[in-house]
C-alpha cells in the first residue's frame, strides 16, 4: 500500500492559493493548524475559512459521504452546519473540503445557556425529523445499539483500576445495577440520525451561550439516539443534556440511557489513559467524568413502560 503524504504548510499553502484569489496578497491567506483532535489534518485559512484533509482512503469516503449528508440535514437543523466553498483532492484518492467558519468558539471553552439547551433540543429534535432512509441511501451504515450491561461490567472493572489511582469511587456505579441495565436497553424502532460525537469539541457556542453550530459529521449513521444523549452529558453536564433531551420530546428510559452510557464511557477512557492506551488529554477526561457524573433527580431507575406515558420532565 502506497503511504498517503503528510500534509505541511506549504502543501496547504499551495492548495489555498488555488482556491482563494487573493489580488491583495499574492502568498494567500494565513494558515495554521487546528490543534484540536479529529481524525482530519484540520486547518484554519485566514479568519473566515477551515480547510479539512482526509488522511487515507476510508476517511475520503466518509468525507464525501458527509458533504452530502450536510446538505440533506441542513433544512432541518435550527443550528448551523458547516458549508463546503470547494472540494475535491488534495492528493490522488484523499480529498478535501474547504469550510467556511461558523462563527463562535468551542464548547469546551464556553459555557451553554438556558437558551443554548433549547438550541440543543431543537438540534436533538430536528436530527429525529431527518428521513432515516434517505440518510441511509446516502451510504450512512446503521448502528447497532451498545449492550449496556456490557458496558457496565466493563466499568466497574474500569472503576477498580481508577481506585487504586484515587481517581474515582467505585461503588458510584453501583446506582447501575444489572436489571437495570437490562431495563435501559434500547426500545425497537427507536433509530434515528445520530450525530455520534456531540461533545464540546463539536459544538459551536457563541459568548452569550447559544448553541450556534455543530461541526464533524463523518462519523454519523442511524442508530441508537442514547447516543447523542450521552455526547451531549460530556459537553454540558448530565443535567443540562438530560433537560435538552426532555425538551425534545425523549422521555425517561433514552435519558437515562444516555446518561449512562456517559457515564460508564467516561470511567473507561479515564482508566484506558492511565493505562496508556487512550491519548486523550488527561484534564479533558476527568472534566468529561465530572460533568457525566453531575447529580439529576432522575437517578434511580423505577417500572419503566414500553409505553411511557408520564413525562421524565416531571422527574428533573
């Protein structure tokens, strides 16, 4: 296999000259690295533009795939999504998109208000209304909902090593108990379009809090909503993601869901750091536990309907 060139400045430099006709400046716009994660070699192009790099073959295609699906969502969101001023290939089978910014800064850095959860509801909300099957017919795979009682066995041996590193107290995650882990699984005929990385990196927030924004669409399919949930539990915190969700409509089970795949998520990657397998940034994996593992009165699991007729609201 051929190995895919690594970009440089000056290979982004040339593309940008390419793209942008500058007749002010003949070296083209400025250009620096995104130093945030993604699994794109990401690029800011002077103040107004974002140039993304697919790095191999697999993520072309989702590259691809995402631009299209941009323009299916975009008439149902009530945020922001990123549009392509120029694609194509930066190298031959590696393609590009050349973005236009959307204005605001990163949820890891602002916080999200009263008004902001409602933007969160109205993207969790307007993600549900998109045509499951002409996302589908787009190439996005359908997912298959995680096992969550999988996911809390793997936890609670995830919480023992954290222990021992007095990072964390086990017996938080016996709130979790099997049975209601089985309660919790996810309901037949519940897929809908999920986003699959709503966490702060991805979320554009304006200074007054306002959700104005969500950026990385290459990982979505249809699945399981829990997930979105539970992304949105590490960018804001287990209750202002419970009360988005609530707004939307989701009731109490794909709340606490969400909630709970958070939770476990967390306690596992913390624990994958420590043991040198997840390269996170260690600061940003305790801040992700600590906002999944802030307290909602909708903690305990009680008789959960097939058919939920009371409002999870009523408990938060």
């Amino acid at each position: 296999m051929t190995q895919a060139p690594t970009p440089t400045a000056d290979t982004v430099r040339r593309l940008v000259r390419s793209l942008i006709k500058d007749g002010a400046d003949t070296a083209g716009p400025d250009v620096r690295p995104v130093t945030r994660g993604g699994e794109h070699s990401t690029w800011w192009v002077g103040t107004r533009h974002v140039l993304r790099l697919a790095p191999d073959r697999e993520a072309a295609a989702r590259q691809r795939r995402e631009l299209r699906l941009r323009d299916l969502i975009r008439p149902h969101l009530p945020v922001a999504v990123p549009t392509s001023v120029a694609h194509g290939e930066w190298a031959p089978g590696l393609t590009y998109t050349l973005d236009t910014k959307v204005p605001g800064g990163s949820g890891e850095d602002h916080d999200v208000s009263a008004v902001g959860e409602a933007d969160l509801a109205g993207l969790l909300t307007g993600l549900r209304e998109v045509p499951a099957r002409q996302a589908e017919s787009l190439g996005l795979p359908r997912t298959a909902p995680r096992s969550l009682e999988a996911l809390r066995r793997a936890a609670g041996r995830a919480a023992e090593r954290l222990a021992r590193a007095d990072e964390f107290d086990p017996a938080r995650l016996q709130q979790l108990t099997s049975p209601a882990a089985v309660q919790l699984a996810a309901q037949p005929g519940t897929a809908v379009l999920v986003h699959h990385g709503l966490t702060g990196e991805h979320l554009v927030v304006s200074a007054d809090g306002r959700v104005r924004g969500v950026l990385d669409w290459t990982g979505a399919s249809v699945g399981d909503p829990a997930e979105d949930i539970a992304g949105l539990a590490l960018a804001v915190g287990a209750p202002a993601a419970v009360r988005a969700a609530t707004l939307a409509g989701y009731g109490a089970r794909p709340c606490l869901r969400g909630l709970w795949l958070a939770r476990c998520d967390t306690v596992l990657r913390l624990a994958e750091h420590l043991d040198g397998r997840d390269p996170g940034p260690l600061p940003l994996l305790r801040t992700r536990l600590r906002r999944a593992w802030e307290a909602i009165l909708l903690e305990r699991v009680t008789e959960l309907r097939d058919e939920e007729t009371s409002d999870a609201g009523d408990a938060l």
